[in-house]
C-alpha cells in the first residue's frame, strides 16, 4: 500500500496516488491508455487455490481492479444428486472438497436423517465427531503448508502435506479410503475403529505438535512473514455483516461465531471447547487465528479418542436403501469446516431422489466478493498470500 | 523488527539432518490398509447374478455380462458383474449392498496394464493377483442396507387352530405388506424361477407404490388364480429370493395374497376392464376336462380371448385337488369360489358331476368342439404294497382328504399312523388330528416316512406345524408289514431307512434290517404319492399318444399332444402343484389360439 512502483518511463509513473483517476466513486480504467496491465493469475496458476482465475488489471505492481472467475470446475454435483438415489449421494458429495471432504459427507447424511426421522446410534456420532475433527486438522495443515509456499517457504509445505499424508494413513485405517473417506452413510457410519487405532492416533497427535512448534518457529517467528501478511487484507467487523463472512476469516475480526459452539451438532456439545477470536482481522491474524484452532484441534480429538465408547451400535436400520423414500419436506444443516459454516439445504418431495440438494459453502464469498474486495491496492507478489489467506476452495463455489 | 523473528526462522537447519518420511518403494512396502477399498473380489460360488451391484452403483461402472463357465439355472442368472475401473470411484456401496457377500475388494490399489480394455474386467474370472488375498473392505455385519428379515405374519396358534379347520394364516395389513414390499431388491430371478413367470418385482413395486388395482392387473397377467396361489403355491419364488442367501426371503406368496384380499370380488371386472367380455366373440369352441388349476386358467385365457369355453368336471364342484386335496385350513373354499366366480361370470360354463369317459366320451367331445384341454390331475393314491395293505382300515390320504371336503364324516380312528414324507402326507395328518380333537378330545397320530428329517420333502413348517398340533413325526423307517390280528390292524412293523437314492440320484431305498420298530395302530394310511387316472382315453386314442416315463403321455412344449385337437396340462404332465398347472393352462390356451387360427 505504502510501496509505489518505480517506472522506468518517462513520461509516466505509475503513480497510485494519481492513477486511477476516479469518476463518481468509479475508477476510470482504460487500457488503450497503457497505464494499465490485465493480467490474468488463474486457472492455471500455483498462487490461486484451485481451479479459479482472477481477471486483474494493475498499475505498477499494484492492483488497481479485479474480477474474479469461476467454471473451471464445474462438475454439477447439486444437480448429479437429483438424478440419484438417496444413497448413492454420499459418493458424490465427498468430491466437493478435496482436502476436507467428510463435512459433506455428515450434512448430506445429516439432512436426510432428519428429513426421514432417523436417530443415529450414540457411538455413530463420536465417530462423525472423529471423523470431523480430523478432518478440520487434515485440512488445516494442507493450509499452512499453501500459505508458507504463497510466501515462498516450500519447505514448511513439505512438511505439512506429509504430516497430513501420516494423518491420511490413519483415515484410510479408519475408513477404507485415503483423500475420500465415504464413511458417513445415512444412519451412521460404516466401520468401527479398527484395533490399535486409537493409540496410533495419540502418536500422531504428539508427533504433530513437536510439528507446529517447528513451524511456530520459522513461520510465525519470522521477519519476512510478518512484514508481508501483517495489515494485507484487512477485514472489518462491517465487512463480516456485509459480505457474510463466516469462520477463522470472521472470527480474526471479532465475530464470535463457530457452529461447533453456537450450534453444536454431533458430539461437540459434550467436548470442551472454547470460541478462539481476534480483534485485528488482517491476514496474519487470520494465520495466527489458524494456528490455534490446529492446536484446538489436536485437542478435541484426544478428547474424542478417549470418550468413544467401545462398543455399541454403529449404523442405525435403514429402509430398504434400493427404493428408500424420504417424506416430502426440506431441511437445512450445518457444520463447521475449517473455511466456516459449511451448510447443506435439502428438499424431498416424496419420491426416491432428492428434488434440490443446495451446499452453501463459505469460500463462495470469500473467494469471490470478498477478494475482489481486499485484493486491491494489494501487490500482485501478495495475491496468492492473500487468497490462501481466506482458504478459499473453488469447487465449493462450483457444486 | 525483532532479532528474534530474523533468528528463528534458521532453527529449520536442523531438519537437515532429521531422516526424511518419504517411502522409497511404496509399490512393495505399503500395502493397503486393512479394510481398504481397492480393486475388487467376486466370489462365483456365491454370487447369484442378482445385479444388485449394478442397480446401486452410481456411476454405471457396474454391467452384469455372461462369463463362461456359468450357467443359468434356478436361482442364478447366470451373469457376473463386470467393472469398468475407468468409472469405478471405489465407493464400495456395491459390497455393502451384496445380498450374498460374494462381492468385496481387496487392499490391492497399484495396478500396471497396458492395455486401457485391461481395466474393464469381470473380477473372479480374470485371473487376478488379489483374488486370494484376504485383506481388504467387506461389508460390515454392523450396517445393513438391505432388510434381512422378513415381517412376521400373524398365525393362529397351535390351541386356537388344533380342533377346527379356520384358516391359520390371517394376511398382511396394509401397513406389514408395504413394509414387506420395501425389502424387494428387484432383482427378477424369481421371474425366472416362477413356472408361470409372473412379473413379482413388478407386482411387489405395485404394492409400494399402494397401488393395488395396477397390482392386481399384473397377477391376472399370468395367474388367473391369486387367492389360491396367494396361499397355497409352492412358491419356488421364496426359494431362490437373492435375500435368501443371507436371510430371509420375501413373502411373495403372501403379498400376492395380500394384492388379491384387497379387491373385493365385485370390482373384479372393473378393475380388470373385462366388464364388456360377456359374449365369445369367435365362433370357435373348446372343451376343458377338470375344473382344477390347469383346466380353469386354460379356461380363462381363451375365454378372454373370445372363446367359448365349457369345464367337464367329475365332482360336485370346482377347483379339483386345489378343493379335494388342501385341507380347508390352509385354503378355505369361499377362496376358491371367489376366484373361480369371477371366471365363470367371463362366461365360462362348468358342468359339475360328469364324468368323462362314463357320463360322456373324449371322442363326443373331440366332434362337439374344436379343441379339448385335459387337466385332470393325480386323485389315485398309490399303495405301499406290503402285506397287510389290503386291510379296509388302510386308507390312501387322497380319498380321506376328498372324503373330508365332500363333507362326508369318516371313521377316524383313536390310533392313527400315517405313511409318508410329503405335503399331502402333512395335510392328512393335520387333518386327522383336528378330526381326532373332535371326536375324541385327543390327538394320537404318527406319521413315518422313508426320509430321514432332514430330506423330507415336506415344506419345512408344514412338519413344525404338525407337531405343534401334537402329530408325532417319526421319519427315517421303511414299512415292512402291517400286523393284523382277526381282520384287526395291531399295528406297522418297520425297518431303519439309511438311505433313500443311490448315487446316481435314483429312488433305491437302502435298509438297516437290525433296526426295527413297532407302531401300534388300528388305522393306516398311506401317502407315498399320488397316480393319475386316464380311464377316459380310450384304446384307440391311447394309440394316438405316446407315452414317457412313469406313464405321462408326452406333449411338445405348448402341451399339444401327438393328436393335434387335445392339449394335455396339469398334474399329469408337470408338477404337481398349482403353479405348473397354471402356467401349463396358460401356455396351452395361447398354442390352442394358434391351432384354432390355422
């Protein structure tokens, strides 16, 4: 914001406090006048999470404008559904978050649970929590490793993505399959804890912490990182009203909103857990915010671990699941991912597929309004740092 | 700017000399995890070929082909699922949705092929190297998303039934029935199965949507006798229902006769849209012989047809041994009016108490119509033959059971022993011991056959049932000699029966001469199997026919005889049960339409 480009031209400086010219609140941006660059970062782009693009015109080194595009990715999940029946669905909705796929696994089961009246088994729900948990955490490290690298620290990605591939090792134990688990069916879930799992679990929780102390080391005791991630996009408590921001990105600007505590759902109503908040709202703040709730997250899981109890049923009696028909009605259900409230509308008209299946995932304002938002007067070198600063996830935007 | 955050960031170094975590040949150093989703298993000594794999799999990855070295038969389709790995997203609802459990995967998920057809396969026949694995995903026996078990069905119990002959079993509600519906998996090898093919997924799918007319509709297709079928069929359905491999089968039998319940008999015509059918629209006549199963569905389907139709029956009423040879509490007669009623009112004429071959002969028949049906069924008893068999106080079950639907009063003995395996045998027996009830206040009736327990061919709860109705069922003993004392049955001598066929399947009673016993008696009956009686052909055209084994007259396959006007189903020529002689009268009343139109 501070640094003005230095241009080599004579005639003209990109001079930001001069350029663009603005009209009625609008800024003039006409690229015949060569003071301007479109560039485009995205859908082919290590600095944009996934398959989006941003359309961004720069003065300088600065953007000025951008415009964010997304159908890169469309796959049509919400519509696949209709043509589905209603236990085929889970197959489908786990492929609309790579890294954290298990929070639309439990809301689509959850919805129709509710829908048909059905009350999962007690030691169902501790596994969902489970599930859940490590999936945040599994999420959150995929994250800090895409914001060191934003940063240019590869090394700290390395490290991340294999402690999560340790973390995948114990999902693919847990349930069959590594990135998707399919484990959460309606009624429950479909396999019990296998043996030894449990203190392979506490390892790795140990393991992961001696981790997060060497990244607390080099990445957030470092000069480099403050100085780039400290006052970049700052959200303001208005903003997180106006743009309907939810999650880490709400609650670094003091929104105490988390639907684990708000609204507990699964077993998280009888876990100890505390809303972790911060005041400041820019992207180190969100980082820091992050950080924490990987700490959190450590935490709920060895609690889980320890309050699964060791028997009992795992999968309430389902219908017939060939011609399972679901009474006429809708519903709405939410979970916490590690973007945010993570939410998933349903409505049954009575026959055997849904009639509308509508996920209403966080990243479609933060990686679409909200960016277009923060990114300008943002450095270009800062855009990627920004972007995964929001932990945007692109086919969320596109079901 | 602190020193500390320049600083820190250098303690990475010290990774440098930490191992790193990567795995340098994870081809063969990890394996999958345990219950791991990879390439899958199909085990063909239990799959069936239901299909239900390829029904539930999302991504149509799943076909169901013919593979050689499988053959079609009863219960099996024949067909294997083959996986198409290019669509294949490993969601394994395929293995928890496997009624048999044949279907699992193994932990194997490195695969090289060159050839991209390579991952199109059909698992169990391609030779695989995971196919003898042990590890990896099988359903859970925790989850189940399919219903094994079957609605229970509200019966009598033994004292409620023991001295009357009110029906037993009561019929599904609506509710039990809808729910029963649910666990059809729609796999259609009961179709198969079924001798008249009827569309029962289709029927059952009826009954789940709560459609009972369209249900209805679908059942006169092929079976125009749902009130009898729905309580009396020896439902092969049941036998090789897919749910039947890993629990229990679906009630087909009872569901149809829940559709049939539903409808009253006033509405028949109505809901099958035969109110206009009163006169035969074709100038062409058939004569039926027997107004049992076989004669009555020929009847119908040429009535409906436009024929003119008209049943020679022997005895006083319809329904042959469907009325003469079930007892009334397993099938109450006003069932059977109530089918038969609503045929008749097609304007199918049945002229009872005539005999043909006495009261009038086949060749008057064969000048008087255009074609003749006989479906006269198997009403001789056959008798064991051992000495002392030709006592007047040794009975055949099939004359007893006649007696007691005619209505006559028969002279039931205080000690009964019945001789036989089968339903018939099961059906006197029963039918003894309620008689006995009445007269005497006690039951004491022992029934023996030549199978031991557990290859008796009666049905499995016609036996459970007998017992509880106090019946002693001794099996496993060949009869030697009925003991006779002044004209008086003592008693029958018999011997242990070790074994029933020889190796090559045939009827050759093996014995243990050391093992006797000795059950006391002064009544006997015999229920060792029924004989036909083809009095009412003549000589000249017996040499019509030819005959086959064990005196059937043999048919082609639309039950046409050698002499081209007579069509021959029923008892006689398959089962015998209901069903063959439905789907027999059905398949003869098409080839007569044939014939007819030539």
């Amino acid at each position: 914001m501070t640094n003005i480009s230095k241009s080599k031209y004579k005639d003209y400086k990109a001079d930001r406090l001069k350029y663009p010219e603005m009209e009625n609140g609008k800024p003039i941006i006409d690229l015949e006048s060569h003071k301007f660059t479109k560039i485009w970062q995205g859908p082919q782009h290590p600095g944009v999470t996934g398959n989006m693009s941003l359309e961004v015109i720069i003065n300088g080194d600065e953007v000025v404008n951008s415009k964010t595009h997304v159908g890169y990715l469309h796959r049509g999940f919400e519509k696949l559904m209709e043509r589905r029946k209603y236990i085929q669905c889970f197959p489908i909705v786990c492929r609309m978050c790579v890294p954290e796929p298990d929070t639309n696994e439990y809301c689509v089961s959850a919805a129709m649970e509710d829908l048909a009246g059905i009350v999962i088994p007690e030691k169902a729900e501790w596994l969902r929590t489970l599930n859940l948990e490590m999936s945040r955490l599994g999420s959150f490290l995929m994250w800090i490793g895409g914001q060191a690298s934003s940063l240019g620290m590869g090394a700290i990605g390395q490290w991340t993505i294999g402690m999560r591939d340790f973390w995948l090792d114990l999902f693919e134990e847990m349930t069959g399959g590594r990135v998707y688990h399919m484990y959460m069916i309606p009624g429950g879930v479909r396999k019990d804890l296998p043996a030894g799992f449990k203190e392979k679990a506490k390892d790795l929780i140990i393991k992961t912490r001696n981790l997060l102390f060497d990244i607390e080391k080099s990445f957030f005791n470092n000069a480099i990182v403050k100085s780039r991630l400290i006052g970049l996009g700052i959200i303001s408590p208005e903003m997180v009203d106006e743009y309907g921001i939810v999650g880490p990105n709400a609650r670094a600007s003091g929104r105490e909103y988390d639907v684990r505590i708000n609204n507990p759902y699964v077993k998280y109503a009888e876990l100890n857990i505390k809303m972790i908040t911060s005041t400041i709202g820019d992207a180190y703040a969100r980082a820091e915010l992050r950080y924490q709730e990987i700490h959190q997250s450590l935490d709920l899981i060895s609690q889980i671990l320890d309050k699964i109890p060791d028997n009992g049923e795992i999968q309430a009696k389902l219908p017939n699941v060939l011609h399972w028909k679901i009474p006429a009605g809708q519903t709405y259900v939410k979970a916490e991912s590690t973007r945010g409230e993570h939410g998933f509308y349903m409505v049954s008209d009575g026959s055997e597929y849904p009639r509308r299946v509508f996920l209403r995932g966080a990243s479609y304002t933060h990686a679409i309004s909200v960016l277009e938002k923060l990114i300008v007067n943002v450095s270009i070198s800062d855009i990627a740092a920004l972007m995964v600063s929001l932990q945007t996830c692109p086919p969320e935007i596109e079901r | 700017m602190k020193l500390k955050d320049i600083l820190s960031p250098f303690s990475v170094w010290k990774k440098a000399a930490q191992k790193p975590w990567t795995i340098i040949d994870p081809i063969n150093d990890r394996p999958g995890a345990e219950n791991y989703r990879g390439f899958h298993r199909n085990d063909f000594e239990k799959c069936i070929g239901c299909g239900s794999c390829e029904e539930i799999c999302q991504n149509a990855a799943i076909d169901m082909v013919p593979v050689e070295g499988q053959e079609t038969k009863e219960g099996n389709s024949g067909l294997r699922p083959r996986i198409d790995y290019g669509r294949c997203c490993w969601c394994a609802l395929c293995v928890d949705v496997c009624p048999t459990g044949s279907l699992t995967m193994s932990n194997e998920y490195t695969w090289i092929a060159d050839e991209p057809e390579e991952y199109r396969f059909v698992p169990g026949a391609a030779k695989t190297k995971w196919h003898d694995e042990e590890k990896g995903y099988k359903r859970s026996q925790d989850i189940q998303l399919i219903d094994y078990d079957r609605v229970d069905m509200f019966e009598l119990s033994p004292q409620e039934r023991d001295k009357s002959f009110i029906e037993i079993v009561k019929g599904y509600n609506k509710e039990q029935a809808m729910k029963e519906a649910e666990r059809c998996l729609e796999c259609g090898i009961c179709i198969a199965t079924c001798p008249a093919h009827m569309d029962i997924p289709g029927y059952i799918a009826a009954i789940r949507d709560d459609d009972i007319e369209n249900a209805f509709r679908i059942l006169y297709e092929t079976n125009p006798l749902p009130e009898i079928c729905g309580r009396i069929c020896t439902h092969k359905c049941e036998t090789v229902c897919a749910l039947h491999n890993n629990g229990e089968s679906i009630a087909i039998r009872w569901l149809k006769r829940y559709i049939a319940d539903q409808i009253p008999p006033e509405k028949y015509k109505e809901v099958l849209g035969t109110e206009h059918l009163e006169d035969p629209i074709l100038n062409k006549k058939v004569a039926i012989i027997g107004a049992g199963p076989a004669g009555i569905s020929a009847a119908y389907y040429l009535a409906i047809m436009g024929y003119k139709v008209k049943i020679y029956e022997a005895l006083p009423d319809s329904g042959g041994m469907a009325r003469y040879g079930i007892p009334e509490y397993r099938l109450p007669y006003d069932q059977i009016d109530m089918d038969y009623d609503y045929i008749k009112s097609l304007g199918v004429e049945i002229q009872f108490n005539t005999k043909v071959g006495e009261d009038i002969s086949l060749e008057q028949l064969h000048s008087d119509y255009d074609a003749v049906f006989t479906g006269t069924g198997l009403h001789l008893g056959r008798s064991t033959r051992i000495s002392g068999s030709d006592n007047e106080r040794v009975y055949f079950a099939t004359d007893l059971l006649r007696e007691v639907s005619l209505g006559n009063e028969i002279d039931v003995a205080e000690n009964i022993v019945v001789i036989g395996g089968g339903n018939v045998a099961m059906d006197i027996t029963r039918t003894l011991t309620r008689l006995q009830n009445q007269k005497f206040g006690k039951v004491q009736v022992l029934t023996t056959s030549l199978e031991s327990e557990d290859i008796m061919p009666a049905d499995r709860e016609e036996v459970v049932e007998a017992r509880e109705e106090k019946a002693i069922i001794d099996p496993g003993w060949g009869p030697k000699k009925i003991e006779i004392e002044n004209g008086k049955i003592k008693g029958l001598h018999v011997v242990k029966c070790t074994s029933v066929f020889d190796e090559e399947g045939r009827f050759n009673p093996k014995f243990d001469e050391n093992q006797k016993k000795f059950f006391e008696a002064d009544m006997i009956v015999e229920s060792i199997g029924q004989g036909m009686d083809l009095s009412y052909l003549s000589e000249e055209i017996k040499s019509g026919l030819k005959f086959g084994s064990r005196g059937r007259i043999q048919v082609n396959e639309n039950f046409q005889s050698d002499l081209k006007w007579l069509f021959i189903g029923g008892d006689i020529i398959e089962g015998p049960d209901v069903i063959h002689g439905i789907a027999n009268g059905h398949i003869a009343a098409k080839a007569i339409d044939t014939f007819l139109k030539k």
